[in-house]
C-alpha cells in the first residue's frame, strides 16, 4: 500500500481522496539513528493546531503519531521532542510573524511498518526510514488500522471486539476496542491512587463485558457497584444478610487463617476441635466432645469413621470445644489435663470470642439461610447468568473478606469444567484480600493464587483492581499479562510496575489524569495510553462533602 491510497479510496473508476495529503504533510526525515530518528519540518506554520475532517490536529506537541512514506513500506512513528533551534535570528523571525522561515525538528521512535496491501501493522523490526522520507500527520482512519493491529494473541482473532470504553489519551476522536482475549488471556489488572479512576474504569470494562453478553462474577468489598447492575441484569447476593454459609463448608485451613492460630499448639487444636465437633453431629449429639478420661484409641476411632461429606458441626460450640483439647495422654492411653496446653489454647479462644463478638463473622455462618453462598455458586457456574457479590456488610478490619475471596476461588476452581462458559471474575481492592499469601509461614489463603496461576485453564480469567502494586501478593502481581495503570506517585509503587513501563511513560504517570490510564499488555505490540470513557451506569464511588448545603432559609 502506497501514502495515495492511505490518504484516498479506490472505487471503479478514478481514485477518490477523501483526504488531501498536503494538508497532514509536515517535511522530511532528516537523520536516522539507531535510537531514532529526526523529521525536518518545513516550516513553523505547519505546526499550528486545525482541524481536519473533523480531526483536531495539534502537531506542535509530542506523543502524536506520525506516518512516513519510506522506500519499503510505509512506518508509523510516535513524536517524543519538538523544538526549534534558541538563537537570536529566530527570536527575530517569531517576534515578526515570520512563521514560514523557521525550521522546526521533531525526534521521533519508528513504532510500526506495514508493506502490505491493506494498511496491517507490524512490529518493525530491523525495519526503519531513510533520510528525505516525507513525513504526514497520521489520521484516524490510519491510527484505527495501527490500533487494529496492536492485537499479537492468535486466540483474539477468531473473537469480535468489546465496543469501545476508551479512546487514545492525545486522539480523543480514536475510538480503542480489543478483543477479549487479549485483555484477560493473562488476567487483568486496573492499578491507580485513589481518585484516579481505577474503579471508573472497571465499571467501564465491565458495562462491556455485559454489553458483549459475557458472563462475570464481582466480589465487592465497599457496595459502591451495587446499584450498577440490574437483577434483571446480575444475580444480586449480599454476605451476612441474604447470604450465609454453614460453618462446615470452610476448609480447616481456612478456620486456622480465619482464627490466625498458631502452627504448634492452636492450629491441630482447632483441627481436633472442628473434628470433634463434626462427630457430635454425625451422630446428634448435643454439646462438646468430652475428651478428659477418654482413652486416645477410643477418640481415633470415632473420628476416623468421619467420611468428606460429613463437614457440618455446630460454630456455637466450638470454644468450649477447644478447651477440651488441652489434654495428653498418659502412660496408660487416658488422656488427662495439661495446663501448657490450656494456656496458648485460651488464647485462641479468646481470639474466637472477640471476632465472633465484635466483627460480622457470625452473621455469615448459618446452617439454614435464604441464600447459601456454595447453592449460588453452582448456579452461577451452571448457568448464563452473571452474579454480583455485595461483602460491605461484613466489613473490611478483619481475615473474614480474605477468607470469603479464599473459599470462593477454591470453590470456582474446583468446580468449573470445560463445558462450563467461561467467565471473569471480578475482585474489587484486591489488596484487602492478599496480605495473607507473602510468605509459606502465613501461605492460608491460596485460592487467589491457584486462580492467578491455574485459572485461566479453567476458563476463569481475573479483573482485579488496588490502589498500590505493593499490597498485593507478588505471585499474584506477577501472573497479570495486562495491568491498566492510572496515576501512583510513589518512587516504589513505579518500581513496581517498571517492567510494564518505559522510562517515557514512567515519568508521566504521577501526573496522570482522573481517567487517563496506561495499558500494558503482553498481547499487545505497543502500550496504548488512554482516557477511559466513563459509563453512564450508576456509581457509589463519591466521597462526602465536608461542608453543608443550605438552602436559602436556613441561611437567612
């Protein structure tokens, strides 16, 4: 494809310029380097903003593209300096108006090349301009084919795109779609300070996601999104109100993280506790498991005619329950009271007095409730319909949110097949859920970490958004193919991310806009810097005013 039939189409019989070319020239190359390249411009009038076919042009800025006509194919560059030469002489020619004898420079980087016969992208390669190469402003007919051709992913292309929920941050009249395999093959994650659009923006992906009829689940934390969905739209469950679980569906590991008990006495106590208490169930035995005076061999035994499905025990119980479990057997297989053992184990009961007494933990434990969490699952799972999870009821201060992320995606995990639709799944500050899984000592909750690492198997793909990269697990962080980065400010949150980022992009994003964002993605040619297109879906996202409103008699 040659620069005519970029700036024009071809019909049956003469060409049609739907664009005159001379109005997007600029000059020529004028130097190329290794590290880049220069672009003469022919005169400083070319510079001024205008507008074209209904295209703002601003040519006298940076980060725009650029298309040069070379000798193999036609480039696309991206400008990163624009200046003109500090002398005497052109402080005269500007101060006369003398625009059209000042001769600006523009450095560019060589982005994409295309040598085929319809305008398709590439990655350049050993591929670059040659000096007096004409240089044009792109136009959006040219950025729409190079955005086209960002996609790298062979499974994107048998899919449609999402309808677009951003536009380029310096073209806002060029539109950014993607298919969504190359969002989410990888996971996704939305990174920013607070007040700089993250959740914005993952409401917007989301409108998508439903829009194009994929399914998703959302966990969040705070309810903000809880009007942005209909019933009729999302399956609506709110923990600890409508929806509980029954205390049996947890893993002992996740009473032993829930409970933060310790690995030499507490945790096998509250092992033998749930244990214990599971039997007195099996058989409707009212009240603990008496264990002074019981012969050790007599315990195994019952417990061990225990099957997997005989997890219900009954929460009420259970610190009476670990008290019986300070005992030792003696000589003779009895087992009898030991104080060592009392002592670190009240302290686990009292850790499971004052949770139950001053968190929301027991309002999410029922054995009979409207909606048990584990029954929605397999709804959800089974069926087309996407699901909003609201835990802002159980509050924020304790493991119970890190424990309800954690039984959820090693229920989902578990129980997804390959015949089952695949899904996103949605987790709001996912910070608040992945304190716990920094070091094997503390390793309770694992299920993020199987769904980061294995998900995408199952057809789970993640969408997840923190205010820091630092806060999160660094195996999660670690397993995202794609982090959309709004504004962070700290020297170590941009060390975090530097791989994501070049040293350009870097420097601009603590002065990013509430909005504006960076895509990375390792199914991407290039990173796109954008301005995601708020939706028009309700949004509890809105801080409180510190100052009241009066109306007119109150002030008077």
């Amino acid at each position: 494809m040659n620069i005519d039939s970029v700036f024009g189409t071809i019909g049956e019989g003469d060409r049609i310029h739907s664009f005159d070319k001379s109005h997007y020239y600029l000059g020529t190359v004028s130097s190329v380097a290794n590290t880049g390249a220069k672009v003469q411009i022919e005169n400083l009038s070319i510079l001024q903003g205008r507008i074209l076919n209904n295209e703002s042009i601003y040519p006298n800025s940076v980060n725009y593209l650029i298309l040069i006509d070379g000798e193999r194919g036609l480039f696309l560059g991206r400008v990163n300096h624009t200046g003109i030469k500090d002398s005497e002489s052109i402080h005269v020619l500007m101060k006369s108006g003398k625009l059209d004898q000042i001769y600006p420079e523009e450095d560019f980087d060589v982005v994409a090349f295309s040598n085929a016969s319809s305008l398709i992208f590439s990655p350049a390669g050993f591929n670059t301009v040659g000096v007096h190469d004409k240089v044009y402003v792109a136009t959006v007919p040219v950025i729409t084919a190079y955005l086209n051709s960002l996609e790298l992913l062979d499974e994107a292309s048998g899919e449609s795109p999402l309808k677009p929920f951003a536009s380029l941050s310096n073209n806002p009249d060029a539109s950014f779609e993607l298919k969504p395999a190359t969002l989410f093959s990888r996971h996704l994650m939305v990174i920013g300070a607070t007040g700089s659009g993250k959740s914005t923006s993952a409401l917007a992906i989301l409108n998508r996601l439903h829009d194009s009829k994929i399914k998703f689940m959302m966990i969040d934390p705070t309810g903000e999104y809880r009007e942005s969905f209909s019933e009729e739209e999302v399956h609506k469950l709110t923990l600890g109100v409508d929806t509980r679980i029954a205390p049996g569906s947890l893993t002992i590991n996740q009473w032993i993280g829930l409970l933060e008990a310790s690995s030499g006495i507490q945790a096998p106590a509250l092992m033998n506790a749930i244990q214990a208490l599971r039997f007195q169930k099996k058989q409707g035995l009212t009240g603990p498991y008496v264990k002074n005076l019981v012969t050790h061999d007599s315990i195994v035994t019952n417990i061990a005619t225990l099957r997997a499905e005989d997890t219900a025990f009954d929460l009420s119980l259970l610190g009476e329950q670990l008290l019986q479990e300070a005992v030792q057997a003696d000589s003779k297989g009895k087992m009898k009271p030991d104080d060592f053992k009392l002592n670190a184990i009240r302290l686990l009961t009292d850790r499971l007095n004052q949770k139950m007494e001053t968190s929301d933990l027991r309002r999410f434990f029922s054995e009979s409730p409207e909606y048990s969490l584990i029954e929605q699952l397999d709804h959800f799972l089974s069926g087309p319909k996407s699901i909003y999870i609201d835990a802002s009821e159980l509050g924020a201060t304790d493991d119970t949110g890190g424990m309800i992320v954690d039984l959820i995606s090693r229920y989902v995990n578990t129980h997804q097949t390959e015949t089952r639709d695949a899904f996103v799944m949605f987790i709001d500050e996912v910070h608040r859920y992945t304190t716990k899984q920094d070091t094997e000592q503390d390793s309770y909750y694992q299920g993020l970490n199987t769904l980061a690492r294995e998900g995408r198997k199952q057809g789970i793909y993640l969408l997840l958004t923190t205010q820091s990269p630092n806060d999160v697990s660094k195996l999660v962080l670690s397993q995202m193919g794609s982090l959309l980065i709004h504004r962070l400010t700290q020297a170590d949150e941009l060390y975090a991310v530097k791989n994501f980022l070049d040293d350009r992009t870097k420097s601009r994003v603590p002065y990013l806009g509430k909005g504006e964002a960076v895509l990375s993605s390792v199914n991407l040619l290039q990173n796109v810097e954008l301005t995601i297109e708020e939706s028009t879906r309700v949004h509890h996202n809105s801080s409180p005013s510190l100052q009241r409103h009066f109306n007119t008699s109150e002030q008077e």
